[in-house]
C-alpha cells in the first residue's frame, strides 16, 4: 500500500447526503477482476448521460474544480461492500474524502487502500463548502501526523480522529495482513483449543 | 454485568485482543461469490499464500448469473469471464463451488441458510453487505470489502474493532398482510438510511420472535440499509428446528453439543446495549419507498412527507430524489401505475416469498401493463416450487419463473429495469440506477408486489386479501 503523506491540495465539492456506492461505481462496471481502471467509471451515471457525453453540470465536468480532496455530505458511501468504490476515488485520484458521516464498510475499504476518510462535524463541512464555493481555487491542508485538516484561506482547523493502529498502518504502507500474519501461531492456537 | 448476545459471540472469536489494536476475530465461515474475490485471489498469489482454511470457505456465483438458460454458456463476454475467473480460482485453492448447473446454486445468502451452513454463534463474513441476512441465526455475520477477503482467505480471521451494540424491539401483533419486509422498511424509515451506522443491531420482541426464519432473514438482511454492520436474533426453538437435518448441520452427538451451546445464545437480562429502540407490531402498516435510499419509506396509505419538512441542509439532496422518482410531495403512491414488478434478491426470495406470492395471485392475472418477473433464491427454492406447483401458478398469472441469481436486484446481468420505468421490488435498495439507469425502484414486501402486478398500480394490500388468503 502506498503511504500516505501530508497534502495540501485544491477540492471537488459534492454537497449531497447519502452518496451510496452504486452512485460511486454502478453495479454493471464491477465485472473487471483487477483493481485497476475502475476511476474512468467513477460516479458514471451522474458524470455521463446515457450516450457517454460528459454532463455538463456535474462537479467532476466543470474545469473550475479540480483536486485530490473530495468533500461530499453526510453519510458518503453507504449501501453495498464493493471495494470497487475505493479503488474507483483513488483510481480516479483522490487521496482523501471528507464527509461529516462515513458508512462503516467504506470507510475501512478506503482505509485498507491508503485513501483517507475525513471525518469531521456538520459546522466544519459546511465551512468548507462556503469556501470552495467563494473561491474553487481554495485549498485544504491535510496533516495525518498531526491528525488535522486545515482550510489555508481561513485558518479553521479541525482534529479528526483515526484509529492509531489505522493510523500506523497509512503512514508506514503496512496493510492488515501483514499484522494478522505475524499471530499465525496465536490463530492456530485458538484452533486447537475450540 | 451480563452480556449482549453479540458480545458473546464476539468474545468467543477473539483471537487476540491488544491496546491500540483492532482485535483479530476468528471467521468460522467465509462466503464467497465472482465479483468481490477475483482481487482478493489475485492478491494471494502475489504474496505467494494459500487459502489458510478453505474447508471453512464456500463459493458459488449470483452476482452477474443470467436468469434465463443458465444451461448455456453465458452470453455476456466479461460475466462469463469473471464466473470462469471464479471456478478457476476455487479449483487453484481448494475451495468448495456451487457454480451454475450445480443443485446447490444460488444467492449466496439464500444457500448458506438452506444448506444448513449458517448456525447460531458463528463469526460468518462474505464481501457482500447483505451477509447480515445470516444473523437470523443469532450468527455474527458482516459485509466486508475485497481486501479483507484476502485477510480472511490468508489468514481465516479479521482486524475488527469491536462494535457498539443496539437492541431493536418490535413488540405486539401484526396485522394481516403486513409481514417481515414492512417491520425492516418501517424500522429504516424510522431510523433514517444511518442510523444505525457503528452498532450491530439485535432484533428482539414478540413481533421479531414470531417470524418464522425465513422473515427473521428479511429482517437482519435490511440491517445494513440502517447503516448497522450487522443484525442478529437470539436463536430459539424456531431456529434449531430450522438447521436440523439441514445437509451441513451438525448430527447425532455434535448436535446435542452445539444445541447445548446455542441455548446459551441470548442477552443477558442485565446487558447493557449502547442504544434500545422501541416500536409497536400495530403501528406498522404494508410499507413503501418513494425515495433513492431505504430509508425513505412510507406506509402505503400515507403521503410522501413535503421538501419543506426536511431538515434544511438535507433539502437539495431530498428535492433530487423526488425529482428522480418523478414523485412530489405530499403524494400518495396509492394508485399510482406500476411498469415492472420484481420479486426476488437475498431480502425475498425464499420459498416462503413465492408461496405468499402464489397463494395471493392463485387464479388471477397480472394486469397488462405490468411485466413481472420472479426469481427464486436458489437451484433448491426453483425446485421446491416446482414440485408445490407454484410454477404453474404463475405461469396461468403471467408472471416469468426465471432462475436463480442476485438479478434486478442490482442489474449486473440482462436484468435491468429500462430507464425511467416503476417496478416494485422486492429487494433491498432503491438507489439511483441500482436496478438499471434511471430506473426507479420503490422497495416493497413480496405481497404487495405480488398486488401491483395484478393490478397494474400501487394498491394497499390489505384490501386486496380476503379471508380465505391465510397469509402474512
């Protein structure tokens, strides 16, 4: 996994609640068997009209806004498992989403790809929408280290909070097997006396 | 103090538990299907690992299956590529397959109740959010993404912070024609699409306790709707009288041992849960979805709630939904026409589903302008029907028996439903573009699908049934 660093970075603003999974990559682009590839299809449905042409009035087709940072509302990736949903943001090239409310398997989805959910409260969200609106060249700073995210224009700066285990693993590359694979006799173990 | 039925179970699969750390928890049973493993699969052989206990790990395929002569090669290039990927896979590591044309084919969460692998206190995971369907069994059962299917696979266990625990109770009686899909959709509504994010959810009350197993599995199945990563049921005599004889369930000796330890498979009184919801049996009414989540449902005599009643930030987003449904507020659905009618998905397509459905359209016919198609769960629930004769009833109705597999639930095979078309589904998700591009889905139990295709629109099923129809 590919570690992450401090980013400041300009934002893509997508101001609406409950962004499931299906929005983010629809079901009929998960027939691939690689993980790579699937960014092209991100958000498809509302990117694309149903003859491929770019929708016009979608965030991701307005050249005003560009960036590494998603910020989107409340509940961001609810609905189905598919990975896909990860690898299509990161694909795509987001390092990180904010959202003022994770769904549980997406947030460990994009955890387990070196993507970094953001959580942070309505007021927050809210402060950053107002300031990419005002001006889409506005950027964010994100300091994992430290565990904050600042918006360069204002000074706010907010202290998110991450699992330190989670947290080690994003800094170093390190993924969860490697972990669970250093307790194999542990597991084998607990085998023997169930 | 006592614990928590999910902390029990939790706790007797905690490999270690240390400071900082998520614990590591033993997988007892890992489902797998064709699209979220070939990744998982691939990322084992550039690790150079084996499946670590593939006698623990059962595959079929669902996802992207026709429903239509599954007899024939696949017709789709890249489904086909990815169901061959699948038998591959299972064949390179050892893993036990369903795949098509074999008797124990079908959705993933339909077979492992009915093969009698889904047992009281198992940790069971698949890279499916619907695998919460499981814990109608009082089993720890969880959705989980590709690279944990990899953990699982190379490792038989999971990093997993333990989760925060709810009750739900249902207590009282339901009324008739109102059944397990209208408690979940009801609860959702309630709870909105998040509300249960962080928590793994138990269903107890004598409303959830009188549900035979089959609508237990509709319920904990919508778990994951709430947001919740899980939901279970303590298992009582309805459940042990479901898993016995089932083909993987334990026999003779082993039985009476995993009964005795099953038995202590409850909450305890003094538990402590980290939030309790109540609601009343009576209060439900055949529930609805007007929205593009589940958790915009109504019942279906009242009105779709105004814009104007949403909290303010939350307005936009309510608008675009309404908007793409072609509905305004204050609606009601009653009467309102209906294009396509889908029963089937991991949330209703058991036998019990399509014997409610039969017994309810038994010498009717599906109105004209609705196309209905039924898709059971399963190789065994096509089976079942066919020798109960329910095929033939629908067939005299007009509605299509087609084969098994997750079909219009998420349109990754041919299954899709055309753009800008109704159908009333009963399946568990209403989003945008799930069963087709701008298709709109309003979500519904199998009754009151079973009562739009027959009459062409949104009717209230209670009307509809008279007393001679013994359903719920």
């Amino acid at each position: 996994m590919k570690k992450f660093e401090k980013l400041t970075s300009r934002i893509v603003p997508l101001p609406i609640e409950n962004i499931d999974t299906d929005q983010i990559i629809p079901a009929r682009f998960l027939k691939a068997t690689t993980r790579e590839g699937f960014g092209d299809n991100l958000f498809r449905d509302w990117r694309y009209d149903s003859n491929g042409q770019p929708k016009t009035d979608f965030v991701m087709n307005n050249p005003t806004y560009s960036g590494k940072i998603l910020v989107a509302g409340k509940n961001f990736g609810c609905g189905s498992s598919r990975e896909h949903a990860a690898w299509a943001i990161q694909d795509y090239g987001f390092n990180v989403v904010i959202s003022s409310f994770f769904a549980d398997i997406f947030k460990g989805n994009a955890l387990n790809n070196g993507v970094l959910p953001i959580t942070v409260p309505d007021e927050f969200l809210e402060k950053i929408f107002d300031v990419v609106f005002a001006d889409p060249n506005a950027e964010l700073t994100v300091d994992l280290e430290a565990q904050t995210v600042t918006i360069n224009a204002t000074g706010d700066s907010f202290e998110f909070e991450i699992n330190p285990y989670k947290k080690s693993c994003l800094i170093n590359g390190y993924d969860d097997i490697d972990y669970i694979l250093s307790h194999k006799e542990v597991i084998e173990a607990y085998e023997q006396q169930r | 103090m006592g614990k928590t039925l999910v902390e029990k179970i939790w706790d007797a699969h905690v490999v270690k538990r240390q400071e900082g750390f998520p614990d590591i928890l033993y997988i007892d049973t890992h489902l797998i299907h064709e699209v979220t493993s070939p990744q998982a699969f691939d990322g084992l052989r550039k690790r150079g690992l084996p499946v670590f206990r593939p006698n623990q790990t059962v595959a079929t395929a669902d996802h992207n299956v026709p429903t239509l002569n599954q007899h024939l090669p696949i017709q789709e290039e890249l489904s086909r590529y990815q169901v061959d990927m699948l038998t591959k896979n299972c064949k390179e590591f050892g893993i036990e397959l369903y795949g098509l044309g074999h008797p124990y084919q079908g959705i993933v969460h339909v077979i492992g109740p009915e093969l009698g692998i889904t047992q009281p206190g198992k940790t069971m995971v698949c890279g499916d959010s619907h695998t919460s369907t499981h814990g109608a069994f009082g089993a720890i059962a969880f959705g989980i993404g590709t690279s944990q299917v990899e953990q699982v696979f190379a490792t038989q266990c999971l990093l997993q912070q333990k989760p925060k625990t709810m009750k739900i109770e249902v207590n009282g009686e339901l009324a008739k024609g109102v059944g397990a899909k209208d408690i979940v959709l009801y609860i959702i509504s309630k709870t909105t699409a998040a509300g249960g994010t962080g928590y793994f959810v138990e269903f107890a009350g004598s409303a959830i306790r009188s549900l035979s197993m089959e609508g237990r599995m509709t319920v904990c199945n919508m778990s994951i709707e709430m947001g919740a990563r899980g939901g279970l049921i303590a298992p009582d005599q309805t459940t042990f009288d479901y898993v016995h004889g089932r083909e993987f369930a334990p026999k003779g000796e082993d039985w009476d041992k995993a009964l005795a330890y099953w038995q202590t498979l409850y909450s305890d009184e003094d538990a402590q849960f980290d939030a309790v919801l109540k609601f009343d049996a009576a209060d439900i009414q055949p529930m609805i979805t007007y929205g593009t989540n589940p958790g915009m449902g109504i019942g279906i005599s009242e009105a779709i709630p105004a814009t104007v009643d949403q909290p303010e930030s939350e307005r936009p987003s309510y608008k675009k939904a309404l908007d793409y449904m072609g509905f305004r507020d204050n609606e009601t659905l009653l009467g309102h026409p209906v294009d396509y009618v889908f029963i089937g998905s991991c949330t209703n397509s058991r036998i019990e589903d399509l014997r409610a459905v039969a017994s309810f359209v038994q010498g009717k016919k599906k109105a004209d302008n609705v196309e209905v198609w039924i898709v059971p769960g399963s190789k065994q629930v096509e089976a079942q029907a066919k020798e109960e004769g329910i095929d033939k009833i629908f067939e005299e109705a007009g509605f299509m028996l087609r084969e098994p597999g997750c079909s219009a639930c998420l349109g990754m095979n041919e299954d899709k439903i055309p753009a800008g078309k109704y159908c009333v589904s009963t399946s568990n998700r209403n989003f945008e573009g799930r069963q087709g591009p701008n298709a709109r889905t309003m979500l519904a139990s199998p009754l009151t699908a079973a009562a739009a295709a027959v009459s062409g629109k949104i009717v209230d099923v209670r009307e509809l049934l008279l007393e001679e129809y013994d359903v719920v």
